[in-house]
C-alpha cells in the first residue's frame, strides 16, 4: 500500500515538514535520506529551507516501501532502485503527471492573457 496514496499532490514544492507528515516520520529521518540515496535532489530557497517535488516525494514513497514496509537495508533499497525492481504506483505518477501538465497549460495561459492586457 502507497504511503501517499491519500495525499494529492498538488503543489509544485513540498517543505520538509510537510514530507515528514506525509510518511509520518521524523524531518531528520528526511534529511538523512536525502544524503543516503542520490535520487532525491530537492531544491533550496534563499534561507536554505529544503523544497521537495512531486517527483522527490515519489522517490520517497518509493524508499519507504523498501526500508520501512519490506525491511530492507539502506544498501539493499539502493541497489534495488539502481536496478529498476521497483514498480511505481501509477495512480500516483499520472495524478502528479496530470498536475504538472495543467499547471503548464496554465501558465500557457497567464502569459498569452498578459500579451493581450
């Protein structure tokens, strides 16, 4: 079962807090994570504050499954994802995919409205 699977996401960033409620873990556990596997790159702001994508939250959900859900050791979740074993959670890759096209779209929009104005 998705950690997320009741979140949506529909934001374009994620603070550490908020990733943390997501999976119900500590934010320190997040930070460590992020050191520990490479395919979380979150962006930073000014102050330094960590911004999570959509993407680096399903990178996540992913890395939970492994550790937290199916027990493996921090080595044994990289080389399962560096060999593609896991099966990502369509629902979840089609709703952020269909988020970031809308929002794409819109932005479309926005910019032919202010040509116009």
């Amino acid at each position: 079962m998705s950690k997320i699977a009741e979140f949506q996401l529909t934001k374009l960033y994620y603070s550490i807090g908020e990733v943390a409620a997501m999976f119900d873990v500590n934010a320190s556990l997040i930070r460590f994570w992020e050191k520990e596997f490479t395919i979380i790159k979150p962006k930073k702001n000014k102050k330094g504050n960590r911004l999570f994508t959509p993407k680096d939250i399903l990178n996540f959900n992913k890395i939970y499954r492994l550790v937290k859900e199916q027990g493996y050791t921090l080595e044994g979740a990289k080389l399962a994802l560096k060999s593609g074993e896991i099966l990502e959670d369509q629902s979840i890759v089609n709703t952020a995919a269909n988020h970031t096209d809308t929002i794409a779209r819109l932005e479309k929009i926005k910019t032919r409205l202010a040509a116009l104005r």
